[in-house]
C-alpha cells in the first residue's frame, strides 16, 4: 500500500494531474515533456534480470481526432471524430504486462484498458464511446538499446466495449459477445520505458507509447449497423513491476511478486482521498 501511494503521488507532484490536465491537450504536452526528461534522463541505471518480470501500470491516454464511419439503417455517417480519454474517470486507464528477460532482449504479452469518449457527436447519435475498454491485447518484442532504454514494438487483437445511443433508440450497451465485448480488429504500438527505480523485488517504471489501430464496433442489436472505428493514440504511464522469481522462492517471494503489482492496480480504484483530490471542482 505504501509504495502504491508513493507512486501516486510521483503523478500528483510530477505531472499536475487535475480535470484540466486531463482534457487540454496544452497541459497534456508540458507534462509530457516532464515525462520525457523522467524517461530519458534519469541517471539511474537498473539492468533485467533473466526471467520473467509481471507489470502494472498506470497513466493516461491522448486519443488523437480520426474519420468515424458508421453504417445506419436511419442513414449512413462520415464524421470528423474528436475523442477524449479521460483517463482517470470512470473506469480508469492501466496497462498489465507480462516480459520474459534474456540478456537485453524481452518477448512478452501485454493487455492494454485504453478508452474513447465522442466529443462532438453528429445529428444521428446522443453517445458514442468505448468506454468500457477499447482494450488491446499486444504481443510485443523489445530491447534495452546502450542508454538503457528499453525499445519495444507489439501487435494484438482490439476487445471493444461498445457504449452507443443512437438518436430515438434504446441505449446499445453490455448486449452481445463477451458480456457487451467484441473482437472487434487490429492495432500495433511501438514504446520507449525507461526503469527509473529499484527495491530487491521491485522496479518503477516510466514509459511513453503510441499507438494506433482500426476497429469495427456494433452499435445495435442488428449486425448489419456498425462503426468503424480507427485510433491513434499516445500513452503515457508510471508503473511498477516484480522482479523474477528465484528457483528456491519462499512464499514470501511468491506474496510480493503477485501481490504487490495486484495491490497497485486496483489501488486506482480505492484511494479515494487521492482521486477526490484529483477530479475535485
């Protein structure tokens, strides 16, 4: 509990984060560049240990505007989309990530929470997000180049959650596929991280992302009304990892490995005090 509410505080005191930090994208560049000199420039060096590591993170997205096409029986739409991550609202923006080490080389899986709220929705539509995950599922390979920073490139699978109301219709939401989610397409993303800290089971992490992909979304009960979907997105997370477990591990070793990253996760959703600070008026 104590280092996740370090960790908390490392983005209240480093980044700002605020409701007008999330939402304006000024801000969210300034902090960015606080992100990059954290990312890049930190004289610590730290170096991986064969094995595998297990990884949570968090942080915040900047959806980028796209072309949103949606097929309609009421009439088709060509719209120029403005998105919105809101990262911290709702359910909360993470990354968790499996790396397995060899010398300076990683392979690993990694499940991306990564959201889109429709600013500015046209005649046709009240509300369009993917709000409860435009969730991708990466398979990534990486290297830690001579600077120690640690290059990565992935490729998966889009698991949509569709929240859609079209104008005069009942709200389309949790119906269909996976309890309301859909394999929906395909996205890549390339990653520069950069360990900035370690603890003898433990390293904090900062890492800067892209991302882009192209999804297509029901947004009714008729298969034959869809959205098309496509992404660019930048990511920006803080995180903690475990460090490999040693072939003669106590259970101890074993509580810290998977609680501890466990305990970081769901921590975004139960300090309270420290997100009523966050998101108050």
């Amino acid at each position: 509990m104590k280092i996740s509410y370090q960790i908390i505080k490392i983005y209240v005191v480093n980044f700002g984060l605020n409701n007008t930090f999330i939402h304006d994208s000024l801000n969210t560049m300034k902090s960015l560049k606080i992100f990059l000199c954290l990312c890049l420039f930190s004289s610590k060096l730290i170096g991986a240990t064969d094995g595998i590591y297990f990884h949570s993170n968090w942080g915040f997205n900047y959806a980028m505007n796209s072309v949103l096409s949606i097929k309609n029986n009421d009439g088709d739409i060509v719209h120029k989309a403005s998105w919105e991550g809101r990262s911290f609202i709702d359910s909360p923006y993470y990354t968790v990530r499996l790396d397995n080490w060899n010398d300076k080389s990683t392979v690993g899986i990694e499940w991306v929470h990564y959201k889109m709220y429709l600013k500015n929705p046209p005649s046709g539509i009240d509300n369009l997000s993917i709000s409860d995950g435009y969730n991708i599922l990466f398979f990534n390979i990486g290297k830690r180049n001579k600077r120690n920073i640690i290059q990565r490139v992935g490729a998966g699978i889009i698991v949509a959650h569709p929240d859609v109301t079209l104008t005069g219709r009942e709200r389309f939401w949790n119906k269909g596929g996976i309890s309301g989610a859909y394999i929906s397409g395909l996205a890549i993303q390339a990653s520069f991280e950069r360990w900035v800290y370690e603890t003898n089971r433990h390293i904090i992490t900062s890492e800067i992302k892209l991302s882009s992909g192209y999804a297509r979304i029901p947004i009714s009960n008729n298969s034959n009304e869809f959205a098309d979907i496509p992404h660019i997105a930048l990511h920006v997370v803080l995180g903690i990892g475990s460090k490999p477990l040693k072939i003669k591990s106590t259970w101890v070793d074993y509580v810290n490995y998977f609680i501890v990253p466990t305990i970081h996760h769901y921590s975004i959703y139960r300090f309270k005090k420290v997100k009523d600070f966050l998101f108050k008026d």
